[in-house]
C-alpha cells in the first residue's frame, strides 16, 4: 500500500440558523459500520507501512523509556484515620496494587485492590476512585473496562473479604461514604451524553433499583458531583460550568436528610467549600476575578455572612487552599509561578517556602489530617524528577521522602532550564519554560518540541518527564509555551483565551514559534509541535495559520470539528462546553468559531508532516473528528509530507491502559519525529 488510505465522499448538508455547510465526511460517525471501521483500519495499516523504516527505532525508544522506570516501586505512605496508605508496583506489572498498614509502618500490608489481577483479561483496564467507609472496614471502588470513562462502582468488606452482590453501572467513579458505614453517595452519567446529572444514595446490600435520587440536574451545561469535607463532618454535592458553581450540603451522621443550597448558582460566580469547626472556608471569585479567601458560620452560609480571610489581589491567583489545626496553607500563582503561603492562625504569621529554580512546579499534596504541623507537598521541575516533601511548619524545615527515581544513569546537572518570553501581536509577553542538554547550540540547527494547551483554565507547568530524555539526550530541546487560555498568569489570562477571544491561544503559540526561530533556538525544519484534546484543537488552528513553520505537527485526539461538535447537543458533554467556546445556536459564536475551526478551515495549502492519533471509544473527543479531518486533509493538501492517522481501537480519550502499553504510545510520536530528521538510532 503505497497510496493512503481514500474516504468516500459523501456530501451531507449541516443546517443552522446561519448558514448550510457541506460535510462530505460525516458518515464516519457510525462507529458500528463496517465500512468506517474498514476505513479505520486501513489508516492504521498506512500508518505501519510508513513507519515500517522506524519500527527498529520504536522498539529502541520503548525499551529505552521503559528502562528508566524502577519497575518495583512504591508511593510515599500517607496516614489517614489510623491507617498508611500507599500504592506499589511489582517488576512487570502494568498496573498499580493499592495497599494500607495499620497504625504504623512496620505493620502487616494489607492490600485493598490489585489492579494487575482485576485487569489481567481485559484489553483496557482502570480503577477510577476508591474509598474506605469510616470505620476502615468497607471498601467502594469503581472500574472502567472500555474507556469512555462510565465506571462500575463494587463493594468489598475489607475484613472477610467478601464481595457484595451490588454493580452499579455508569457511574463517574467516586463513592463517598457516610458517617454511618452503610450508606454510600454517587454520581450516575447519561450514558449518551456522558454527563454526570444525577446523585444517588445507595444502602450497602440492597438492590440498586432502590437507591434513591438526591439530586437531578436539569441544565445540561453542568457536571453534578458528590465529595466530603476534610473534616469527614459535611457530604458536599457540586453543580458546576465552566463559569457557575452551586454547592449543596450536608450533615454525613444524617444521610437521608434533604442537602442544604450554601450558595445559590450565579452566572460568573465559581466557588468551592471546605469545613473546619465552626466555619466554612470559600474560595469565591464574587467581585474578586484572582479569588479570595473567606469564611462563615456553618449556621449561616448566606452570601452577607461571609467574611474576607484572605483580600482579592491583582497580581495574584489564589489558586486552593488546606486547613490545618495551627495552619492555613494557600497554593498561590504569580508571575506564572506556583508558590506556597503558609499562615498561623494564631498572630497571622506568614512565609513562602523557597524552591529556588526559575521553572517549577509545587503543589499541596495529600493532607487528610488536621492534628498535624507537617504540610506533604510535591514538587517537580523540567529538571527534577517528582519529588515528595515533608515541611515542618514551625520549624520551617522540609524533608526529602522520595524523588522519583530515573534509572539508567541520569543525572540532573547535565540539563538546563530557562524562562523566555516571546512577544505576541499584541504586545503581550508569552512565558515559556524551556528545557535541553547541556552542550545545546543556539544556531537555528538543533530540533525543538513546543508543546501547550490553553484551555479551560488548565495551567501546564513545568513538570519532569523521564521519557522526554530520549528527545533531549538526542539534541532537542523542550518547550512549553504558557499561551492564553490557560490560567498561568492568573483568571484573566484564562478570560482573554475563550470564547471570543479564543484566536489569541492559536495565535501566542505561533508567535512563540516565530520567536524561538528568530532566536535561533530552531529552525522550520526543526520544529515540532505536540498538543492533544484541546491542546489537538490548538494543533489543527496552527497548522491552517501558519503551516510554514513546522517540520511536523503530532494531534493526539485532537477536537477539530467544533461547529458541527458544538450544535449537536446529542454529543458527548458537549453542552458543558458552552461557556469555553460559545454557543454557536447564536449568530456571534457561530461565525467565530467558524472562522478558526480546523475542519471547516482546511485549505489547498502545503502542510506540514503530521501524526494524527486518536481511540475509537473517547468519551472526550469522538473518534471521527480527528478521522474525519484527516479524510478532508488528503484531499485538499498540496504537499507530499506525510499525513498518518492511529486509531487505538481498544482504548479512549487517555489512550492505552496500564504503566507499558501507554509507554508505546509516547515511542510512536517520538520514533515518527526523529524518522522526519532522519536519525536512526
């Protein structure tokens, strides 16, 4: 097969309110014909006989991730409710044990889930959430054996090890308990839109047609979810867009009680809770775009009860908090950068733990005790490895309990890391965080990934990645550009990448590419850029915009289609998208998103090479938008650069299950990059 793939064309009419397009793609949205899944197939089978020149290397690159991992290892042990937890893997194992010791450390395991043993007939296998009843002697957990990400929630007496007879299907995967050990709170899904709508409470041992209905969410622009207050006091249910958030309340010792509304829905008003004593504490952006701290009495959570903690600042993004008995801990974000504030309660002292790398990521870790003056928190840098910390808050001291090891001989003094900022069109400085080897020439000959999001809020920090070494260590260098539509820089950041505005996303990171070339960091046939989900979407408005300045363009299931996805309301969670897009049903979104839709937007113009990859069960981005962009590609393109499309056919939006299966996925983007550059080895 030397010719790709051909996809029949067969024009469909789209009408709306403002205008007709013809889609000669469309059919492809049959995921049970065996026509699309012909088509499919033999994309991938194109896909294999392009790649065939790089198999060796493929393989080399797998290997050689896959050797930097320590096979068996372990997570730090956290103690909650009288019990250490922790997750393990054993030498081979694709898939995590999840194990607790009582009391202390040198005490018998105990393993609550083995997900090598649970998973080891099913080609996709993953456990979305599990929960210990309060008296430690009740197990909830949830598994996913397909990929969309509809999860059956079980239950398991950790004493006997008896398994109850109850599944519930679709569910979001958490389960929360009640005080009273037998009662258990969760979240059903609509199975064709994929929205969590509905909150049950189901008693342990009986019929799961008898659970009953808490709570049914009637806008489909909202998620329902259910969770529990660090204090165990309060079960939480959270009704939440992109832009509103409702929270409902109640006691956990009186669980058939009706929930309590904190705060009313609010267009523009996001807020979360957590319980200590006698007060609630709020993370609210009311009047407040970078979120403010307050409280108020559990007696009285009316809006005029509510009491600054912690004022609104301009240059500061609060971004989450964790309450401790003599301590509050606040994660805040300024200048793009991750800090942590810690406060005692007692005279309001305060200091910033110093981390002392100009790129990094740190954040609260798990903290499920309040009688204790230890804050855990991890910490990674382009350079360091994932690390975890103990920081005594009063002697203001931290502990090393664990950096991830790198095997093979890794040391992290060979790299370097920098902060750039590149100049967008309008003025505005773009910061990016640029990793590479030691020994890198700065004369437009060495190769670059540029990596971004921008999307929904969703900062992408500077994080390791062991698998990137076989880029840097091979003369890339890294790049992750913090563009508009992310919330780096704080909420407006956020607010000047969506919706109407959601061109300057594409726009920043182009921009970002013209300056890495300008400052000789790399050349157009050098670069490459790498974005999924949103991030794919991203992918698809460059390589329209400025296709001239990349070698090649990986799409990792890339939303591509967003007119037709965004008037279809059938679509999977499409109606929760609205605030970060628009509505195209009005006539201003319509013609906006059209203007920067991938799909609608290809052209006869010269692309660059590109790696297109998706699943054929994704619950986030149905797998016939990336096929159907592809399909219209071959047709309109005037160059001979590759253009491959993967469909995994057994996994979903995160691709493979499983610590090694995801590993291939990594080696295929890298083996199709270095192949373009013709290095073999």
């Amino acid at each position: 097969m030397s010719q790709p793939p051909v996809a029949a064309i067969k024009p469909k009419a789209l009408t709306s309110p403002f205008g007709t397009r013809t889609d000669n793609y469309y059919w492809l949205n049959e995921p049970e014909n065996q026509e699309v899944l012909d088509y499919l197939n033999a994309e991938n089978a194109y896909f294999e006989e392009q790649m065939a020149q790089a198999k060796g290397l493929q393989e080399k690159l797998f290997q050689e991730i896959k050797g930097r991992i320590k096979e068996q290892d372990e997570s730090v042990p956290y103690r909650d409710n009288g019990y250490y937890y922790y997750t393990r893997y054993e030498e081979g194992g694709e898939y995590p044990i999840y194990c607790r010791k009582q009391g202390s450390l040198s005490a018998p395991e105990e393993v609550l889930l083995n997900a090598n043993e649970m998973g080891k007939d099913e080609s996709y296998f993953d456990i979305g959430d599990f929960e210990v009843s309060d008296d430690n002697r009740l197990l909830a957990y949830s598994t996913d054996t397909v990929s969309r990400r509809l999860y059956t929630l079980r239950f398991r007496n950790l004493q006997t090890g008896q398994l109850y007879p109850e599944a519930i299907e679709n569910t979001s995967g958490e389960a929360v308990w009640a005080a009273d050990n037998q009662t258990v709170f969760y979240t059903k899904k609509d199975v064709e839109t994929l929205l969590p709508f509905q909150v049950y409470r189901h008693t342990l041992g009986t019929d799961p047609a008898q659970d009953v209905l808490v709570y049914e969410e009637q806008d489909n622009t909202f998620y329902s979810g259910v969770g529990r207050t660090k204090s165990r006091q309060y079960i939480v249910l959270q009704m939440s867009s992109t832009m509103s958030l409702e929270t409902r309340f109640l006691d956990a010792d009186r669980p058939t009680e009706e929930p309590q509304v904190f705060s009313p829905r609010e267009d523009d008003h996001l807020y979360e809770i957590e319980h200590f004593e006698d007060h609630f504490y709020i993370l609210s952006n009311a009047g407040a775009p970078n979120f403010q701290l307050l409280k108020t009495p559990v007696t009285n959570t009316a809006r005029a009860a509510w009491q600054t903690v912690i004022a609104h600042r301009e240059n500061v993004f609060l971004e989450n908090m964790e309450l401790f008995r003599e301590y509050l801990v606040l994660g805040e974000r300024k200048e793009g950068l991750l800090q942590l504030r810690v406060i005692r309660w007692q005279d309001s002292q305060e200091h910033y733990l110093n981390f002392g790398e100009p790129t990094y990521t740190a954040a609260i870790s798990i903290n499920p005790e309040f009688e204790t003056t230890v804050l855990r928190y991890g910490y990674s840098s382009l350079t360091t490895p994932t690390s975890t910390f103990d920081y005594d808050m009063v002697a203001r001291t931290k502990e090393l309990l664990k950096e991830q090891a790198v095997l093979g001989g890794f040391r992290k003094e060979e790299y370097v890391t920098e902060r750039l900022y590149a100049p967008a069109l309008d003025g505005t400085q773009i910061p990016m965080s640029i990793v590479y080897k030691k020994g890198f020439r700065k004369d437009g000959s060495a190769p670059l990934l540029q990596y971004a999001y921008g999307s929904y809020g969703y900062s992408i920090d500077a994080t390791f990645s062991s698998a990137r070494l076989s880029l840097l260590d091979r003369g890339f260098a890294y790049v992750i550009c913090h563009i508009r539509g992310g919330q780096e820089l704080g909420r407006q950041w956020y607010e000047d990448g969506k919706k109407l505005k959601k061109l300057n996303t594409f726009t920043d990171f182009t921009d970002c590419s013209r300056f890495l070339i300008e400052q000789q960091y790399t050349s157009p046939d050098k670069l490459f850029a790498l974005g999924g989900s949103a991030g794919g979407l991203l992918m698809g408005a460059v390589v329209n915009l400025h296709p001239e300045y990349y070698k090649g363009v990986l799409a990792a299931v890339p939303f591509v289609d967003v007119v037709t996805t965004m008037l279809d309301d059938t679509i999977p969670l499409t109606t929760g998208e609205y605030d970060e897009w628009g509505n195209p049903n009005q006539q201003e979104y319509y013609e906006y998103m059209l203007s920067y839709s991938p799909y609608d937007q290809v052209k006869a113009q010269a692309y660059p090479n590109m790696l297109v990859t998706t699943g054929l069960h994704d619950s986030q981005v149905q797998y016939f938008e990336p096929a159907k962009w592809v399909a219209k590609l071959r047709t309109l393109k005037t160059d001979h650069n590759l253009l491959l499309l993967h469909t995994d056919m057994e996994a979903g939006h995160g691709g493979a299950s499983g610590r090694f299966k995801s590993i291939a996925d990594t080696a295929r983007q890298f083996a199709f990059m270095l192949m373009l550059l013709g290095i073999k080895a």
